[in-house]
C-alpha cells in the first residue's frame, strides 16, 4: 500500500468574489454566495431568473457519494440534498431536516427528531429510513468514511433516529452539514450505479442538466419545504448554471464581457480590474483554502526516507508564494486553519531554509532520482505557477524535478 503525506504549502486567507450587481445577497458565507441562495441575476437563459456561475474548478462527476470531494461540488450541491441540521458557520446549528436534537450525557449518541410531510423530488417520502441508510452508508463506504463518522443508527419510529457512536465526536455536527439525505427507496429501486446519479434530494435546487467538465444547470424547486420554514432563504433565482473555467485570465475575460453573473478565487491583483467592470464588484472574503501536496513515501520512493522529506518542506519559501504568485493569504505551519478544530498556534515546523534542506539532502539516501511534481489544471488560483515555482524551489537545493500538468479528468 502507498503511505501518502501531506505538506503543507500555503493557506491563503482571503479570495475574491465577483458577483454582478443586479441583485443582494442574503448571506456573506462563501458557499451561500457562489450558490443558489445568491440572488444576483442577469438575463434569463431559461425562461426565469438565472445566475451563471464560475470558479476555477471543475466538475467530471455528479455522483453523490462524491459530491463532498471538492469545494465546487459541496458548494453546489448544498441546494440539492439537505442535511438534518444546517450549520450557521459560527458553531451554532439550525434546523434542517430535524426539527429537534438531544445528545446523550455520555456523548456517545444524539437523538433526532425528524421533520414530517417532506419529499423527495421524485414524490418519495423523507422518513427514518433515509437517515438510517445515508449514515450507515457514509460511515462504511471506502468513498466517503474519512470525512464522516458514525457507529449504527437506530430507528426509533418514522421520524425519530438515534444516531450511535463508538467515542463522543465533536466532529459529527460538521460533518452532517457536509451531506444530504439521501432517498433510501430509489437506491432499492435502482441500484447503487444508477441511483447515486439521479440526485434525487430534497432540497432548494435540483439537478436539470450536467455535461462533465463543461456546464451543471440547477432548477428551482418550487415545492421545497425550507421556502416557509426558512424565509430568509427565499431568492428570485429560477436557474444556476455553473460552467467552469480554468484560467483565471478567461475566467476574468467572461466578467468583463458579460457572460458570468458570480465567480469565485480571483486573484488579489484583478481586484480593480473587475471593479472598473460596470455593474460588478469584487469582494475580498477570508477563506481557509489549502495549498497542498501529497507525497508518496512508501518503502522504496525518494521520500521513504525522513530526511527527504524534510528537506522538501524546508525547500519551499511558501512567504514568497504568497507574495508574488498568489498576492494574497499566509503561510501555513499546521494542519487546518485558525478556528477550526484541531488548529495549534506554532510555526515551528516548513520554515524556509535552503541550507538546511540541502544538508538534510546530503545526509538522506536521496542519489539524484527523479521526482515528478504531478498536478491537476484549475485545482487552485494560479496552480501552475505556484508549482513552477516549487520546482525552481526544489532544484536549487538539490532536487531533480520534473513537472507534469494534467487536465483533471485525466489526474
């Protein structure tokens, strides 16, 4: 089996929203703006209101169980499926698709009271049934148990569940925000290959068109239960088409000819650019994006060894990145952001010093291998160039890189 690391590159804390001014917004948090709860609008393509949205990533695949891997598709598809609990992005939760919650003294179940005369968009009914299967799956499923986590959910009647855990986990009412209920009876009915395509949710928006890598079209659902249940939801946008764009000089083109109503991860130094757009502004919001690599370090790889690896990270001048490519954000010397659980207040590991990375070389069992820096189009603002520069970065201590940019279906 490959051991695979991660090291941490840069975080940028901050990214630019452009958004058309035809409109508000009922909400600042990023994911509410670059999706359907925007209610900035331009022409309609479809007979209604219609928000063309884009960002950098883009969007091969619409099965469900996949939908959380990326910041695009979560983003999307936070307007197709509901959770039980929505997240206020403060630590605070609201009601979702459960109306009432109890955590158990010891931490190690909570108790959801579940809300009654929802559908599905296919007329199937939302009950126990649905949290039971959804969580089961998700907790089990090689695809998706790393980002949720749960033992065996009970069924307490129709719209009651009680949800298991091995340890209490801090992390589970975060983790739900993540994914939606799924329809328990269209996978009976059609098996898993064809049911988690289908999108069947219960949410504000549903899935009306997707071609891979090109444009996903989301409808308005007219019979969503959260339009009186949560009024602070309700928008005049009919349709959200997201077509993606990998650079970000097109992207910024469409802005300035019309063609985009919303986009996200403009660059800092554009940010007067779109502003000089008529009808458009740029907003500079915090964000907790990653840059990252993931190294391969099984037994016999360059990076087996320990020193190899230190000498990586101590390569790489991530304050430069920031500076000169990227224009805005900080280095990042933990794991997850400021804020997020888990954060430690400490730079003392990715300090930049070539000496040190060329002495930690000389002492490794590193003889002049190649090491393939691999990364996908669109993964990040300015992707390439930041892995241009990690290269630069790595060859001068010592490395011998190549690098290797590839479309994303194809990584």
């Amino acid at each position: 089996m490959k051991r695979i690391l991660a090291a941490l590159l840069t975080l940028t804390l901050a990214f630019s929203l452009v958004a058309c001014s035809g409109g508000t917004s009922n909400s600042s948090n990023s994911s509410t703006n670059t999706g359907a709860d925007s209610s900035n609008t331009s022409s309609a393509e479809t007979g209604g209101k219609t928000v063309v949205f884009s960002t950098s990533e883009g969007l091969n695949t619409i099965e469900a169980t996949t939908v959380s891997a990326t910041t695009t598709a979560s983003t999307l598809f936070i307007h197709v499926y509901d959770p039980l609990l929505f997240s206020n992005h403060d630590g605070t939760f609201e009601p979702g698709l459960a109306t009432e919650w109890t955590v158990a003294e010891d931490g190690l179940s909570i108790e959801f009271t579940l809300r009654e005369g929802v559908k599905y968009t296919n007329g199937n009914d939302f009950t126990a049934d649905d949290v039971k299967f959804t969580y089961e799956y998700l907790a089990t499923s090689p695809q998706t148990a790393s980002t949720f986590s749960c033992g065996t959910v009970d069924i307490i009647d129709d719209y009651h569940v009680r949800v298991n855990f091995d340890e209490p986990n801090g992390e589970f009412f975060s983790q739900q925000c993540m994914w939606g209920i799924w329809d328990k009876e269209t996978y009976d009915e059609l098996g898993e290959a064809e049911a988690f395509v289908q999108n069947i949710g219960t949410g504000a928006y549903i899935v009306e068109n997707f071609t891979a890598g090109y444009e996903l079209v989301l409808t308005k659902n007219e019979d969503w239960w959260g339009w009186d249940e949560h009024p602070e939801k309700v928008n005049n946008v009919d349709t959200v088409i997201f077509r993606p764009i990998t650079e970000e000089t097109t992207r910024v083109a469409a802005i300035r000819s019309g063609e985009l109503d919303l986009a996200t991860y403009i660059s800092a130094d554009q940010v007067d650019i779109i502003n000089a757009v008529d009808g458009y502004s740029a907003v500079i919001q915090d964000g907790q994006t990653f840059t990252y690599v993931c190294i391969q370090c099984a037994e016999g790889t360059v990076f087996a060894d320990q020193k190899a690896r230190e000498a990586f990270t101590h390569s790489i001048d991530r304050q430069l990145i920031v500076d000169s490519i990227l224009g805005s954000g900080s280095p990042a010397f933990w794991f997850v952001p400021e804020g997020c659980l888990g954060y430690e207040d400490t730079n003392e590991y990715n300090q930049y010093d070539p000496d040190l990375a060329r002495q930690l070389l000389e002492e490794s069992s590193y003889n002049g291998e190649e090491v393939r820096l691999i990364s996908k189009t669109g993964a990040i603002s300015r992707g390439n160039e930041v892995l241009q520069a990690m290269a630069s970065m790595m060859t001068e201590v010592g490395f011998n890189v190549t690098l290797e940019i590839v479309e994303e279906a194809t990584f």
